[in-house]
C-alpha cells in the first residue's frame, strides 16, 4: 500500500441489471427534454433472479473442485481448515438454495439510482410510523446487503418487535460500489470519502433532508468519513466498529511491539486484540491493498471465493467453523453462503477488493468526526474500542454500549443489541 500506515478493512461483466425497462421507472422532476450532459436522477425499481444456467455452474464447479493436501498442523494456524472448506462446499453444492434468499430480496423494495456516473443498488423500506427516522446502513467486506436483512422489520416496525412506534426508523441500505447489485467503478477514486459524500447525496435524493448512518467494517470508515464531511441534516452516527484506537498503541500494535505502558486491564485487551489482527489476520487486507487485480481465483473458483471470505478474522472464522462442525452460532449456514453465493453471481471478487487498494486512511484511528456518535462495542470484535478511549476520539459521544458477547458482523450475530442501541442512543437525534 501507498501508506505505511496499518491499512483498512470484477471482472469485466456488468452487474444484473432491473427487470424493468425505461418506460416503467418513476422520473423525479417534471422537464419533457433530457440533456444529454445532465446525470440521470431517475429512481428504478429493481430486483434479481440468477438464471438456471449459473445456478447450475456454480455447483459444477464446487464439485470439481481440485483440493490441496490438510494443512500440516492441527489447529487454524495456516488458515482455513480442509475438513471446514469441504464442510462448507459439500454443503454449497448439495443442500443450499440461493433460491430462498433471492425471493427475500425481492419481496424488499430494491432500487438502482446513477450517482457521479455509477449505478448505486439499495434498498429502501419505509416505517408505517409516522415521524420515523431515516438511517442509512452501510456493510463491509466481505459482507453486502445480506449481512443488514435482519434489521430491516424491527427498524421499520418496531411495535411487531417488541419496541415502540417512537423507535421507527425508515431504513436504506446500498451495496457499496464494485459490490452486490452496485455498478464497477472503472475508474480510480472510488475509495471511502467519495463513498461517504455519495451517501449523502443518495438520502437527499430520496428526500430525506435529516438523517442519522450506521455501520461497521467498511461501513464504520465511510460513516466516520460522514461525521468528518458532516453534510447538513446528517443529524448523527452509530458505529459497531469504532475508529477510536489511539494512535501510539495503533502504532505499537502495528509494529508487534509491547503495549505502552499503564494500560488498563480492558485496554490491554483491546490492544492485544488489535495486534494479533495484524501480526496473524491482516494478510487478505495487505493483498488485496497491493494487488487486488492478482486474485483472479475469486472469480474463477467458488470455493478460493469462500475460503478467502470466511479467514476475514480469526474471531468469526471460528464461529464459521463450529457452525459447520454442527453447533449453531448467531449466524446460520445459509446465512453465510447467502453473503458468499451473492459474491459470487455477480462476480465481485476483484471489484470488491479494489476499495481497499484506492484506501488511503488507517483502519482503527480516529478520523475527526464531527457530529454525534454512537458506539456499540462487541468483545470479539478486531478493535473492541473501550469507552475512554471511544471518549477521546469521538468529542461528541452520545452513547456507548459494551455487549458481553459477539464479534465482527454484529447486524447478523447480534441483531437484537445493535437494533437496542440504535433505538436508544439515536432517541435523543429524533
């Protein structure tokens, strides 16, 4: 990478594109001529069916699957497990159904709009509450818009998830761009600010002119770009990964030195959390910074695509492990072949990967968010921030909630706290 910093975190075929043509989609303003110079503004309906043809590829290729020889030890040491990956694959070709995820999708209000020339897909659910209050979500790598499907119906609907009709929450949730449904960029410059101010223009474009952002992973970077830029009526933030790390224990975590001195106990924590990521974990984030283009296996073998989305972390790998030696985790197995399979048919491998190559900023340091934060703290996350130092790297902090138990991908192992803090820390913003 360009920077020495410790760095964060397809092909050439298009994106699915909506089953609907031009005729069909709604037209924001009322002028009878199109100027060729001029952006298309346009909202368009848009859903997905993956044909029988990839469907069927996509099974004939896990099954012919070349295998190495198991690794040489007996733990996850050298990365992802054999009797795992071919766990994972028998299942993929002989038991999962895409099928079933695809008609979720679908019965959500999904949506194309072209922002700064390139197709944005979200989806946009509104609350039958009145009042609610708008929240885009933003994932990560190697997570999309499957990774936020079990917050949508008590965001928007609180009352039928045992909160109340105050805790409403009109709910968007785009693929990033060279993710999903998104458009490839094919240009450079698509790295997390330019993400964060597309954000802003896609809430105003739906006419929303106040709004809060949540996010983790790459969607804790682009929000905390949010707060940085902070665009009128972006009233606040929620992040389940906070940018909080001081920066001379980044440093002397990054260099795999000791801990400076006179942490506390969960400062100590935090700290050798963070640096096993780097000494063990931060492979995939330093490849793919380098050379993303390099991984052409993500687009040519669904199981390289799988083994290289499950060893994101140590943390989660691990859970992905046990879930498929039997014991069930907060995440099912179709959930997490649901997130890989979507990598999969859309071909999003390498265009995915490219974020990281185009980013420039730190993973964990602060940023210089300037607008009121949320912070939702999890123990197995990569950095679990502590609340002192979450404190003095987001001024205006309004909330802070230490979880007993969870990991990277909160939105999908634990739903319920991060649609807790949501509801209560954003309750003062409404």
């Amino acid at each position: 990478m360009a920077e020495t910093t410790p760095p964060t975190g397809g092909a050439d075929t298009l994106a699915p594109q909506p089953t609907t043509t031009a005729s069909d989609r709604p037209i924001i303003g009322t002028s009878a001529t199109v100027d060729p110079t001029v952006e298309d503004r346009t909202i368009r309906p848009f859903e997905f069916r993956a044909s029988d043809e990839d469907l069927a590829d996509l099974k004939q290729r896990i099954s012919a699957t070349r295998w190495p020889e198991k690794e040489t030890v007996s733990d996850d040491t050298q990365g992802v497990q054999l009797k795992t990956i071919q766990k994972l694959a028998s299942y993929w070709a002989t038991g999962y159904d895409w099928r079933k995820v695809e008609a979720q999708l679908n019965a959500l209000p999904q949506f194309l709009t072209t922002i700064d020339g390139l197709d944005i897909h979200f989806i946009h659910v509104k609350s039958r509450h009145e009042n609610a209050l708008p929240v885009i979500i933003t994932h990560g790598w190697p997570g999309s818009i499957i990774e936020q499907l079990k917050l949508v119906g008590p965001l928007t609907d609180p009352t039928a998830f045992g909160g109340s009709a105050e805790d409403a929450f009109d709910v968007v949730i785009p693929s990033m761009p060279g993710y999903g449904f998104s458009g490839k960029p094919e240009t450079t410059g698509w790295g997390s600010e330019r993400i964060a101010s597309t954000w802003d223009v896609l809430m105003k474009r739906l006419g929303y002119d106040r709004y809060v952002a949540q996010g983790g992973d790459w969607g804790a970077i682009i929000i905390d770009q949010m707060g940085v830029q902070a665009p009128e009526g972006l009233l606040g933030i929620h992040t389940n990964m906070a940018c909080a790390i001081p920066p001379e224990v980044d440093a002397a975590a990054f260099a795999g030195g000791p801990p400076p001195e006179g942490l506390s106990d969960e400062e100590r924590y935090s700290f050798d959390h963070v640096a096993f990521f780097y000494k063990h974990g931060l492979g995939y984030a330093l490849e793919m910074g380098n050379r993303a283009q390099t991984l052409y296996g993500l687009a040519d073998s669904p199981v390289a695509l799988a083994s290289w989305i499950i060893d994101h972390d140590i943390w989660t790998y691990r859970q992905i492990a046990k879930l498929f030696d039997g014991t069930p985790q907060g995440f099912t197995r179709d959930e997490i072949l649901d997130n890989i399979t979507l990598y999969w048919l859309t071909n999003t491998g390498v265009s995915s990967a490219r974020l990281y190559w185009e980013n420039k900023l730190p993973f964990f340091s602060p940023k210089g968010v300037k607008v009121p934060v949320v912070v939702s703290a999890f123990p197995e996350e990569i950095f679990p921030a502590t609340q002192k130092w979450a404190e003095k790297a987001y001024p205006n902090l309004i909330y802070y909630q230490k979880h007993p138990e969870g990991a990277h991908f909160a939105a999908w192992e634990q739903p319920e706290a991060l649609i807790g803090d949501m509801r209560e820390g954003f309750r003062s913003l409404r």
